[in-house]
C-alpha cells in the first residue's frame, strides 16, 4: 500500500469536509478520538453564548427562555436518532456510572426472583465496579457472573436477571452481535443493558430493532461533546414508569416546583433525572450531537472499516519484525472504530509515539489503542503515523528513560 492510493481515497471521501469542523492542531495525527473526541469549532462560540449571554445577561430566566431545564431531554431526543431509539426513550444526564447504577437497580427491581448480572470480565471495569457496589448495598444477594465474549450466549441461562454488556470492547475493540445476545436474553426472561461507549457516533446502532431494554454511553468519545461531558441512558417506552431509579431527585418528581415533602416519580424517562444539570456541560454535547446528526452512519461505518482495513495492511507491511500482534479483531465485520495492538513494550512506544505527534493511548497490559474516528480521521493519517512509528522502532527511540516513566493517566 502506498501513500498516493491512501491520498486518492482521501480525495473520494464523502466525509471528508466534516474534518473542517474540528479543531486539530497543526502537526497532530490523533488517533484517540475514542477516549476523547475532537473540539467541534463551534463548541467554544456555543459555550461562551451560555455563559455570557445565557447566564450573564438573561440570568435565572434561562431555565424557561433558554430551554435550559428541559435541555437534557431536548439532547436525548436527537441521541436518539443516532443510537436507534424514539423521542422519550433517551435522556442526557449524569455520567455513564451513575446511570449504570440507576439502570442496573431497576432492572433487578423488575426481576426480583433472579440474582444473575452476566458481564464481560474483560471489559471496561467501572461498569463491574458499580455492579459489585450496588450488589453490597443490596444485601449481597445478588452476584455477578463474568463470561469471556465467546461463552455469552451459552452463559445466558434462565436464572439471570441482566444482561450487562459492552457493544465495542475498550480495548480490544472486538464488537458483540447485540440482536442475538438480546434476543436470547430474552428467550430465557433476562433483561439486557448494552454500554454504547464505544459504538455511538461511530457505526450505525439499532436500539429499538433489536428490542434492547436499556442502554448507556457517553459523549465525550465519538459524540465530541468535551471531557467528562454527561452521558446518557435509554429506556425503552415499554418499560418506563415499571420500577423506580434510586436516585430520587427532585427533577424527576411529578410536579418539580410544587416542592411537595413525599417523592411522586415521573412515569416518562424524565423520572431517570435526579438533581440540577450541568447547563456549561451540557451545552457542548448538543454541538457535537448535531454534527452527527448531518453525517450519513452508514458512510461513518463504511470508512472505519475501510480505514481499519488499511490500519492493519500497513502494520502487516512494515512491522513483522517488531513483534507487534493484532488484538483487534481481523475480520471488519467483527470490530469498533478502532486497532488494538499488543506488545510488551506498549506503553513506552507510545509515549514516544505522541512526543512526535502521533496521539493515541496504552491500555495495560500490553494494548496501544489507535481510535478511528472517520469524521476527521484522515486515510493518509494512517501512513504517517506508521511511518513514524516505524522510525521510533529503528531507531529504539522509545527505550528512552523519559517514555518508560509511568503517568498517572496512559
């Protein structure tokens, strides 16, 4: 493969002029837009509106004038129609542990006689961190059975009560058949949960036709919407208004301003709010949502794949004796947006990686992450960085004493 072919694919992009509506630094190829997206250029312009003008000139009056107070659901409508769902069935609120919490606390409410969580043991650890809370809060009745992705249907039996899976692995980036596993689940009366962390904005997801119960994710990976930006939760209509969420706050009452002393939940999704919204937070996640809105998800699929594919020829190419080894799935059908790589040496390599410019991430123990985001992801940033990399591996660049010191985020 060589640059000129990936130049003539960059040509062809359909996608190519939504990279305009990013801020990225001159020089940067940056390749972990799925642990955090991109500045939209219109982020700043909208965040200074609500601060100055919003909130400095309109004050308090913004909660009614502004929309602020119903902005986590005007948010959640349009996340909707990029995870699969309808009007009413997603709210933007909190952050993706504490909706987990939330979600996972009503699913076991609507299946009390069965005390099975199944999750992936490998996967992202906070969402098994605040199942293990939850289940010592409830009396440690409850347990959590961890299965490895190709044991889940099998796993799947009629004394589980949730489902708990991640759509895309954090780090292997391997991506679950969510059809399957919900239907089954539903076969044997479980309910499902799916973590959309890092599936949203970066392949088309179904939510509604594949008859998912709940979901979570966030929107500072794929969405753009900033760090520690809110995340959100779906409900499907079917099943709201069934059990309520533990964190009963007053947004999420019947009748918020009559500031009545007993708790009379909301039966529509607003009763998964619990307290006052970040209005400065939330702000930006509508930015980006709304560049996603205008994207073609199946175009945005189509070249994750295809910038996959090539990620992968290039390693093949240049790489055989370093003894990098792919962790991602091979097969495109089977992954996210991203190639995972292993090598003993992984977290040093990278930091010498992104000392020249190539910013991607080490997940321990042995994973380099290069996320591909096709909304600014360019077919020629792929060549670049191998190159690159290939120097640093020539030349031993990364046994330098400075790459080899452990940060506290990798």
């Amino acid at each position: 493969m060589t640059r000129e072919e990936l130049e003539e694919l960059d040509r062809k992009d359909p996608l190519k002029l939504f990279r305009d509506e990013f801020s990225l630094p001159e020089g940067i190829l940056y390749f972990d837009g799925n642990s955090l997206g991109a500045l939209p250029k219109a982020t700043p312009d909208r965040v200074n509106e609500v601060v100055a003008e919003e909130w400095g000139n309109k004050l308090v009056t913004s909660w009614n004038s502004a929309g602020w107070f119903s902005l986590p659901e005007t948010i959640g409508n349009k996340i909707a129609q990029i995870i699969g769902a309808d009007d009413g069935e997603v709210v933007c609120v909190d952050g993706t542990g504490l909706n987990i919490y939330k979600l996972h606390s009503v699913a076991l409410k609507m299946r009390p006689d069965r005390k099975v969580i199944l999750m992936e043991g490998s996967n992202f650890p906070t969402d098994a961190y605040i199942t293990q809370g939850l289940i010592e809060q409830l009396g440690q009745h409850h347990q959590i059975r961890f299965v490895e992705k190709d044991d889940i249907l099998d796993a799947i039996t009629d004394d589980v009560a949730l489902v708990s899976l991640t759509q895309v692995h954090y780090k292997m980036g391997h991506l679950l058949d969510m059809k399957a596993i919900t239907q089954k689940a539903h076969d044997v009366g479980a309910l499902v949960m799916w973590d959309l962390c890092h599936s949203a904005g970066a392949l088309p997801v179904a939510l509604n036709q594949c008859d998912v119960d709940f979901a979570v994710g966030c929107t500072y990976k794929f969405l753009n919407g900033g760090p520690g930006a809110p995340g959100y939760l779906f409900v499907a209509k079917r099943h709201q208004g069934k059990a309520t969420q533990p964190l009963t706050g007053w947004w999420s009452h019947q009748k918020p301003f009559a500031f009545e002393r007993d708790y009379q939940p909301k039966s529509d999704i607003g009763q998964f709010l619990s307290g006052t919204q970040p209005i400065i937070s939330l702000a930006p996640v509508e930015v980006g949502v709304n560049i996603l809105l205008r994207a073609d998800m199946d175009e945005v699929r189509r070249k994750s794949l295809a910038l996959g594919d090539a990620f992968i020829r290039l390693v093949d190419e240049h790489f055989s004796e370093y003894g990098f080894t792919l962790a991602t799935p091979s097969d495109a059908e089977e992954r996210g947006s991203q190639v995972s790589l292993r090598s003993e040496h992984g977290y040093p390599i990278m930091q010498a990686l992104i000392e020249v410019g190539v910013i991607g991430d080490f997940r321990a123990p042995d994973i380099m992450r290069f996320g591909l985001t096709p909304l600014y992801t360019r077919y020629t940033d792929l060549w670049d960085a191998v190159m690159k990399l290939k120097s640093i591996m020539a030349a031993d660049t990364w046994k330098a004493e400075q790459f080899n010191r452990v940060s506290e985020v990798t």
